[in-house]
C-alpha cells in the first residue's frame, strides 16, 4: 500500500488564500484554526533591483489529507480549490519524481 501527501509547487502560488479557506469550510475550523496556512516570505533583496517573495502553503497538523473526501474519491479540498493549480495529492513516489523534476522551490507534505 502506497502512502499519499501532497505536493506544493509554490514558485506559482500566488497567496490567494483558497486553499486556506477551501480547508476551513470543509472541515469546519473555528478562526484561529488552519488544516493549511498561507504564509508570505519576503520580500527579501536577493541582489541589487532582485527581489524574491514567495507565498507558502504549509498544511498543519490538522491536515488529514481530506480523509473523508479521499475515502469517497475525491481529492482534497485544498488541492480541488487550488486557483492556480500548485498543489498536487498521490502516492509519495510519484510525487518524489515531479518534486526531483520542478527543481528548488517545492515542498512535500506526508502526514
């Protein structure tokens, strides 16, 4: 049996928050309470006129990978409301590939 997570390709995330809100209407969260966060990083002056500002996806230890939804078929929440369509779920190796394949700015999670 393969073990899924998710796959964050935040080079395109443009912090729009859906998948936050995706998540906290899916499950039910009070404020205060997050299955994923946004979080800005940056702006940081890498060199003269360079900046670098990235928008991160960071699920939480509330995230169960929309157990209920994967157990209906269905993808995660966060991955189905994903507007520009960064954030991937599947098994771990597959996942390990593209990670390999779309270079540094990418992140994976594995509950």
């Amino acid at each position: 049996m393969s073990v899924n997570g998710l796959l964050i390709d935040y080079e395109w995330c443009t912090g729009c928050q859906s998948c936050e809100l995706a998540c906290k209407n899916e499950h039910g969260f009070p404020m205060n309470k997050w299955g994923i966060k946004m979080v800005e990083f940056g702006p940081f002056e890498m060199e003269p006129g360079t900046l670098e500002w990235n928008y991160m996806a960071v699920p939480t230890s509330y995230c169960d990978l929309c157990e209920d939804r994967v157990a209906r078929g269905e993808q995660p929440t966060c991955v189905l409301h994903c507007l520009a369509n960064v954030i991937e779920y599947g098994p771990v190796e597959e996942l390990a590939l593209k990670m390999a394949a779309k270079g540094k700015r990418v992140s994976m999670y594995v509950p």
